[in-house]
C-alpha cells in the first residue's frame, strides 16, 4: 500500500554530497550500536555525481512503517512529495517521487526513524545529454576500438558473400551459415546458443553441436538480440536475449524470457527512466534480473585531457526484481572508480566511455563481480555501500598479477564455485595490447594478494577479437570460448586442447556463445515446399525451433482435404528433403517424435 509522505521543511538547508555522506557514515555506525537499531543503507549511495533526474530513493534495509518525517528537496526543484511504499520483492522501503528532479541539482534527503534516530544525505543529479533512441548512447570509436566504435552494429542489407543459409519452406529464414571441424563436438554438453548480426538478419540463434540452425528468430527494424543464454526462473528454465538498438558498441532496449514455445513471458525494463543495455541479463536465484546500462551525462574530464564539462558514458548496474519490475539496486561507475584509471585514451567529440562494462555477476556473498572493460580490470563491489572491495588488473590491482595472468579489454569476467576467475581476454580495443584473444583462468590467493593464470584457451590458428566474448566451464570439465566479432567458438580440453571448433562468414559476427539444453515444442505448424520434378516430387520439411523431431511422414493427395501418407523419413537438420514418385496435386508434412506421435501437420501446399 502506497501512502503519502508530507514533506518538511527545509528551508535554508545546504547540505553538500560530503557532509551529507559523512552524516550517514555517522548514522549508521550509531544505529549499529544498538541492538535494536537497523542497519542504514540508502539509494543513490550520498554522494552519487549523476543520478538520474527520475530516480526512486530507496531504504533497502528498512520497511516504509519504519520511516518518518521523510523530507526530499532539491536545490533547484525545491519540496518534492511522492509515494512511499515496498520496493520489489517485498524488502526495503522506496519513495517514488511525483516530479522529476532538475539535472544538475543537488537533492537533499532528510528525516527520521520512528525509533527516533536521524538520517539524512544528499547526492546530485545527472545532466543527461540526449541520444537518438534508435542510436542507442553512441560511445567514441576512439575510445572504444574499431568494432566498439561509433558506426555501431551495421545490419548487411544483401548476401552477395554468401554468409547465410536460404530454405525452400521457410524462404524468410537466413540464418548465417556455419562451418565447424575438429574431432568431438561433445552432444553431451547441449546446443551451442548465441545470436547474428552484422548479417541481412539479425537476432538470436540456436545451433545443434554440429552447427546446424535448430531456431533462428530475425528481429524487426534494424533491432539486434545479444547475450542469448538459456537462464532458470523459479525452478524453470527459459532462454533469455537483449533486445534493442546498438551503436558504438552499447545498446539501448529491454531484456526479453521466452518460454519452451518461444512465447514472450517477461519483460525486464531498466528502471529510473533508463533503457537496458546488451552486455549482461542474468537472473539470479532470488528471481531478479541483474543488467547493464549506459547513459552519457556531463562530467569534468580534465584528469584525462579533457574538458571540464565533457560528456561522459557512465556504466551502470540495476537489480530489478522480476515479478514485479521494480528497482532493487543501483550501482554507478561514475563516482566509484576514478575516471583516470581508464585505459581508454583521451576523450574526444563523442561521449568518453572511460569504463565500458562488459559483464556483471551476482557472486555467492550478495556483492557483485564488475568487469569494466576500459579499465583492463575486475571488480567486487559491496551492494550495501557500492565501495570496491577488491579490484583485479587495472592500474591499481589489490593482487599482484602473476605471469601470464594479465588482461586488456576483457569480456565475461566470472567467479566460478572454486573461487577462480575466468574471463575473455580480447587483448585488443581503442588499442592492441596482445597479438592474439584467449580465455582465461586466474586463481585468486585472497590471503596473499596474488592472482596467477592456471590455464588459458588460445585458438588455433590464432585471432584477435576487439569486441564481445566469451567462456563457459562445461560440466564435464571441458571449456567453451566464443570469441566475439571474429566469430569463432571453440571447445578446449580442461588441460587446454582445443578438440573442436566452429565458425560463422564474415561479416556475420555474435556477441557470446554458450552450450545448453534445450527443449521447444513452437505453437505454430511446421512449413512444408512442394517441388515436382521428372521422377515424382521433393517436398521439404521444417519447423523452426522445434527440437524433438524424430521423423518426417510426407502426405499427398488430390486436395488439401483429401491427403494420404506416401513416403517418411528421419530427421535431417533444419530442413529434410523428402523424395516420392507421387505426382499428386498436393503435399503436407508431419513431424513425428520417437514414439512416431504427431508434433505438428503442415498446411498442404500444391506441387
């Protein structure tokens, strides 16, 4: 239940970020000396340098019975009423305010606990600079390399290189062709998901282990679907994909859950007026949704050769509960690691991704793992605080980095149960800084503050990827790299030997490649395509997205209404060509599972 909160007075109140942040420090080192006290943590953290001027202000530790007299001004807004109610999930209190704020103000909060004890901090609002949505927040190409940079992702509008697949039932479909070779392909270890583009079709892609399309899902309008993976959600799985615009190697769209019938269950949003950015959507065991965003503010860039009042792309992180699509947490590069810790050169006319985050895992303890690829480093960060607990590579590692065990303009960064760190390691961005890209795994010695590499997967013959990536331990102790815009996957023996690999044409590229399980039963009807020749008829058979095709049984018949069975066969890929001597006026095709139960009855379709 949402209820009104008056606002105090606070007339003559100035309260900068550091004081502000200082009183909550303050606070709640107070409120952690009684036992009956609750622990204070608050959103945006005081002293944020860009929260957006549609932010929530949250209590994530406290319910909304347990606040009062809560006063929210902003310096140039001045009172700001709203609603206060439950934040997603049922845990936390958060106040919706009914204006946005005024960017470049400072907000002041203040108030009191029912218990009695005091609170009150203040953070400043963004000055957002305005993007095409279409364009998504273009970074500088010279910031963010070749592939990363401004011209973003440029769908192909003809295959006159012949990179893409065509099938006579389902003539729409052109997903990119794949050549694959090596000695095991390893079944055991599921489909391989990822996704296209750069292609005449663009959008998220299922394969079987020997490369064969199983799904293939072409989005409208020059829209792209990145970070395909199949995730679980309360106990069930479904195959999960970003959806949206892309430019300068970020994107702007929604975070989409699809269901064993590729129907749209979930949405996730980014909240705060924000638009979800491609790089990460995992859903964590709370049933949350945690995504990357990216939004271009003015900052000061002078401690990097730019100018005091530059455009910056800061990297940002929400948690978002997935039931009810609120706002659960949120994090900003931008006022947490210095901005001159970047590697990504000196800034110029378009806004300075100084961090570019490039993947974000929820870890075991409830602090995030953040992998800021421009900063050639690993974070943990602490939820309740968004300080850094430890960082790993950068110019300012807490580990002393063993040989071999650096990395530069990184992708996937994640800490496996053991403890270790595996990451894609692109060695190539705004510059080269390695001859060839390579997964990783580092072990982390947390006592003594050292990190040593404990195997790499290096591709043979060798490439170098200056965007996208990435690296999944398989169950069976095998390892799968993808290895971004030079669209090659690999599988690598836990000691390192690569025993198979794959590959789209150029200029298809992916974003990241994992194997899963996958089952599907699509709600429409398998496709049939009837072609007479001098010995009888060819009909060829598909179903898009469906997996538990065992056979074919062809029908004909003199009309749609009047079809009889003539010939079979087993399934053969995407799409089975079935030979009869029937010369009948009309064919429609069946797909049987191994029991030889009917899937699905094509529509008949004339010779």
């Amino acid at each position: 239940m949402h209820v009104r909160v008056p606002a105090m007075n606070l007339r003559g109140l100035a309260v900068c970020a550091c004081a502000a942040l200082l009183l909550f420090i303050a606070l709640a080192a107070r409120s952690q000396g009684a036992a009956s006290a609750p622990r204070l943590d608050v959103l945006p953290y005081p002293g944020t340098p860009d929260a957006s001027p549609r932010t929530q202000i949250d209590f994530p530790a406290l319910a909304p019975s347990q606040l009062a007299n809560l006063a929210v001004s902003g310096s140039r807004s001045g009172i700001h009423h709203g609603a206060l109610g439950t934040m997603g999930g049922g845990r936390g209190a958060a106040f919706v305010p009914s204006k946005q704020f005024t960017a470049g103000e400072q907000v002041t909060v203040r108030g009191a606990l029912r218990s009695g004890t005091r609170i009150g901090f203040a953070f400043v609002i963004a000055r957002p600079v305005s993007m095409p949505e279409n364009a998504a927040t273009t970074a500088a190409s010279e910031n963010s390399g070749a592939v990363d940079g401004a011209v973003g992702v440029v769908h192909a509008t003809n295959d006159a290189n012949g990179f893409t697949r065509s099938f006579r039932s389902e003539s729409w479909l052109h997903p990119p062709i794949v050549s694959v070779s090596g000695t095991n392909p390893d079944p055991g270890s599921g489909d391989i998901i990822t996704d296209a583009h750069k292609s005449i079709q663009a959008g998220p892609l299922i394969l079987d282990p020997q490369g064969r399309p199983i799904w293939f899902d072409p989005l409208p309008g020059g829209q792209a679907g990145f970070n395909v993976m199949v995730q679980s959600y309360r106990r069930q799985s479904y195959l999960t994909f970003w959806q949206g615009f892309v430019s300068g190697g970020v994107g702007s769209g929604q975070d989409v859950m699809l269901d064993h019938s590729y129907r749209v269950v979930k949405t996730v949003n980014a909240a705060n007026g924000y638009k979800a950015d491609l790089h990460e959507f995992a859903i964590t065991p709370q049933g949350n949704a945690v995504i990357t965003i990216y939004a271009p503010v003015r900052a000061d860039l002078r401690s990097v050769g730019g100018s005091r009042n530059g455009t910056l792309l800061d990297s940002i992180v929400e948690e978002i509960n997935i039931a009810s699509g609120q706002l659960l947490w949120e994090w900003h590069a931008y006022g947490h690691v210095h901005i001159a810790e970047s590697y990504a050169g000196r800034p110029g006319t378009n806004p300075y991704d100084f961090f570019h985050i490039s993947s974000v895992q929820q870890l075991s303890n409830g602090n995030f793992l953040v992998s800021g690829r421009n900063m050639f480093a690993v974070y943990e960060i602490n939820p309740a605080t968004g300080k850094v607990v430890w960082v790993l590579g950068g110019k300012h590692s807490t580990f002393r980095i063993g040989s071999g065990a650096n990395f530069s303009w990184q992708h996937d960064a994640m800490m496996q149960p053991n403890g270790d760190i595996t990451v894609f390691d692109n060695g190539a961005g705004y510059k080269r800084t390695e001859s060839q890209s390579r997964g990783m795994r580092i072990r982390l010695n947390m006592s003594k503050r050292q990190a040593a590499l404990v195997r790499q997967y290096a591709h043979v013959p060798s490439v170098l990827s200056y965007s996208e990536g990435s690296l999944q331990p398989l169950a069976n102790g095998n390892v799968f790299v993808g290895f971004g815009n030079n669209p090659v996957f690999a599988q690598y023996t836990n000691t390192g030997k690569q025993i198979w690999t794959g590959n789209f044409r150029s200029p298809v590229q992916f974003h990241r490649a994992f194997r899963a399980g996958w089952s599907a039963q699509p709600t429409g009807s398998p496709y049939a395509a009837a072609s007479p020749s001098s010995s009888g008829t060819t009909v060829y058979a598909s179903w898009n997205g469906a997996t538990n095709i065992a056979s074919w049984r062809l029908l004909a018949g003199p009309s749609p209404g009047a079809l009889a069975p003539v010939a079979s066969r087993g399934f053969n890929g995407f799409e089975t060509g079935i030979s009869t001597s029937s010369a009948q006026a009309f064919f429609a095709v069946q797909a049987l599972n191994s029991s030889g139960r009917v899937l699905g009855t094509s529509a008949a379709v004339p010779r």
